[in-house]
C-alpha cells in the first residue's frame, strides 16, 4: 500500500524495480498526478495516466532546461549542450542538425549493414550453443551500428558501456556524483580526441559531418557539439539493448506469442511497438519543469517544480488499452509513449524499431528452440534498472 506522498526512494528500490506496474495500476486507481516526497525539499510530482502524461510531453509550459527548477542544480558542465535538455530555439538548432541522419529513408539504407551483424551474432551464438542474449546479442548489435553512423571506433564500446552506466544510473549521493563526474569527464576527453583525429582526416560519417557544420557556423559550440555525440551514444546504448532485451525475456515467458509470432512473421512491425508498450526501456526518464504555476488533472503544480512523466505507466492505462497487462502482439493500433511525444520525441525512433525487428526477427527464425538456461522464474531476477528497465543477463540454450 503506497502512501499519500510517494517516497522518492520508493521509486529507486527493488520492490518498484521488480514490479513498476502493479505500483502504478494502485496509484492510477487514486488518480493521474502524484506529489513525490524528494530529498531537498524540491516539489515532484509523477503522472501516470496516458491522457495527462501525453499532454504533459507536449506542454511549453513544462521545459526540459534544469535551469528552471526551484531546486539549484549543480551545474553539469558535460551536457550542457544536449538537445534532451533544451527548449526552443536551442532544441530546434541541435535537434535540426542531426534530424537528417535518423529520417526513415536514411535508415532503412542501414538494414543490409543491421543484418549482417545479426546474422554474424546470431552465427556466433549457434557455434556456442548457448549465449547470454544480453552480453552476447543484445548489447553488441545497437552499439556496433551507432558507432559506424557516428565514426567512432566500436572496439572501444566496453569503455562507452561503463561510461554509458555510470551517467544513466540516478545520481543519489555526493558519492555517486563523483563518480557521474569522472565517468562524463573520461568520456569527453576521449570524444575530444577523436574530434581531433578526424579534423585532421575527415571521414564519411556523422562526426566528420558534424565537425564540418560547427567549423562552418559560429553559432554551434564545441560543448554543443560533445553534447550531441555523448547523447546519440548513450541513446543508441541503454535503449535498444534492452528494447530487444525485454522483447526477448517477454517471449521466453509467453511461449503462446513466441509462437504466434514465429509462425506469423508480418506480425513483427506491431509486435515490436507492443514490446514498447508492455515494458518499454525509456520507463521514467521524461522529467520537465514548470515554467509556471499551472494545473495538471486538477493537481497545482507550482512553477520550478519537477513532473515526471511515467511512459511505462501511461502504456499500461486502461483508459487507453484494454487488458494493458497482457502482451498481444496482435495488438493495433498503437497509441503507446515509449518515445515520448511532442518536439521531443525520440529521434532514434526508427533506428531502434529496425534494429529490433531485425535483431528479433532474427532471433526467432534461425533458434526455433531457444529456451532459458536456467528456471523461467529466475529470468526475472536479472532484472535491472531504475530509469532505464532492462535485464542484466538473459542466459539461454539455442
Ligand atoms: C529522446 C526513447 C532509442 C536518440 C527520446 C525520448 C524517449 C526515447 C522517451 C524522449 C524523452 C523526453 O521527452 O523527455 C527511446 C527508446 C529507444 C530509443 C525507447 C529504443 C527502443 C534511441 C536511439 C537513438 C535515440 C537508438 C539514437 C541513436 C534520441 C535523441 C533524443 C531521444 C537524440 C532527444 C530528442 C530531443 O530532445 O529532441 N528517446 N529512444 N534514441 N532519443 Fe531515444
């Protein structure tokens, strides 16, 4: 039984963790907002409902710049430049300079690239017999594909995983901000250094591309610029992995739908925005702030403070879903937030859904008797994440 005012650290701990939805199915019951009780005396609150968490996303009363808070917020001096931390005309400027890499028609020239990889992995897995679909499949895949589109070398995608962890993971002490200070200060001398390199010897990639825009416009800066690299590799990291992650722990523990689906291949495309829907990865990470005082379902917000917007809740809403806790990859149409909404919306968007329906595709085809390797119920165990949700291994015989 969750209280009036939730804890902040209810949010963090295992019990959340292993069972978000249940959680929010009994704060839904309550209503769509709800004040957060966090350290510092900041206001916070979460909405859980579809309907307001949609229009939330899409508020300019709610900015994405920490700066509005009523809540000093140390100064973070790596991401100043992120577009997922600004609102327009900043936005409009980053997100416009790298929009052309991610349309439709530029990634579905990646797909022969996107399958080739599948195919070595999923070859590699076959040798072994048994893999760990997270180590062995799930991370390598998303990571090798953006770090070609950018032009940084993926053979350093071990140091970009740990860097990768330690930014994306909550900053809930001093102790653990050292830590989120040295990881993105390692990682910004190292993309310094390959900015350095490939000033000097251009290539046919997004970082080339990217340095040629900045050397030719005053108005984009070097923060800017490591802002930019620093989030397509953390979003190409912590998101696909464990969109294909959970697809799978979902279809190790649904065999009914595994089955439909390897029997009905065109089902793929909806499947995967179901995947999104049932446990997307992207679980709380859409926090906005007040720029005034304002109301949200009848709750006062008032200016400076905090909303975070749950995409894992809205998309189990059974206002917006029927049976919202059942996976049905039949399912259609799909109104599901896991890439958010509005002028935020995630620009990797048809990125991961090719790489998803490849990877699971893939998957499905070449080991029709893929099993877990140890009891299904310990599969869950691996779970992991807070903001981000995924599994840390996925253990499986092919
Ligand atoms: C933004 C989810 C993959 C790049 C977002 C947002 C969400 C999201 C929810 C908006 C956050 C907000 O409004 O506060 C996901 C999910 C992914 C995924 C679920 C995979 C399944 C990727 C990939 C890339 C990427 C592969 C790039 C290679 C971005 C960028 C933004 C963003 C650059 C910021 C857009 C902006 O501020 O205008 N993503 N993402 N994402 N995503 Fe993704």
């Amino acid at each position: 039984m969750i209280g009036e005012r939730l804890p902040h650290e209810f949010l963090f701990s295992r019990a959340f963790t292993d069972d978000p939805y249940a959680a929010y199915a009994e704060l839904r019951a309550r209503g769509p907002v709800h004040p957060i009780d966090f350290p510092r005396g900041a206001e916070a609150f979460l909405v859980v409902d579809h309907e307001h968490g949609r229009a939330a996303l899409n508020d300019p009363r709610l900015s994405k710049d920490t700066a509005h808070s009523s809540l000093p917020v140390a100064a973070e001096p790596y991401f100043g430049g992120t577009m997922l931390g600004m609102d327009p005309p900043g936005h409009t400027r980053l997100r416009g300079l790298v929009a052309k890499a991610f349309t439709a028609r530029r990634v579905e020239a990646l797909r022969p690239r996107v399958e080739e990889i599948t195919g070595e992995l999923l070859d590699g897995i076959a040798a072994r017999g048994e893999a760990d679909l997270i180590d062995d499949f799930a991370v390598p895949l998303p990571i090798q594909v953006i770090c070609e589109l950018l032009g940084v070398p993926a053979a350093d995608r071990g140091r970009f995983r740990r860097w990768t962890a330690v930014i994306t993971a909550p900053v809930l002490s001093p102790e653990m901000y050292d830590r989120w200070r040295e990881a993105a200060g390692a990682f910004n001398g190292y993309l310094l250094e390959v900015f350095a390199e490939r000033r000097a010897h251009p290539q046919d990639d997004l970082v080339s591309g990217l340095l040629g825009a900045r050397d030719g416009d005053a108005a984009l800066s070097e923060a800017d610029l490591l802002g930019t690299i620093m989030l397509l590799i953390i979003a190409g990291h912590e998101t696909t992995v464990n969109l294909i992650g959970n697809a799978v722990l979902a279809l190790l523990t649904t065999p009914g739908q595994r089955a439909l689906l390897r029997g009905r291949p065109e089902l793929l495309p909806g499947a995967i925005e179901e995947f999104l829907r049932h446990d997307g990865p992207v679980e709380r990470a859409t926090q906005r702030i007040a720029l005034e005082d304002m109301e949200i379902a009848g709750t006062r917000i008032p200016q400076g403070a905090w909303v975070h917007v749950s995409l894992g809740a809205a998309g189990r809403d059974p206002a917006a879903f029927d049976a919202p806790d059942t996976l049905d990859v039949t399912r259609a149409p799909h109104r599901h937030l896991a890439f958010g909404h509005g002028i935020h919306f995630c620009l990797g968007a048809p990125l991961a859904r090719l790489e998803a329906r490849i990877a699971i595709g893939g998957l499905l085809e070449r080991f029709p008797d893929l099993a877990p390797a140890v009891p299904p119920g310990e599969l869950e165990r691996h779970r992991n994440g807070s903001i981000i949700r995924g599994v840390a291994a996925l253990p499986v015989r092919v």
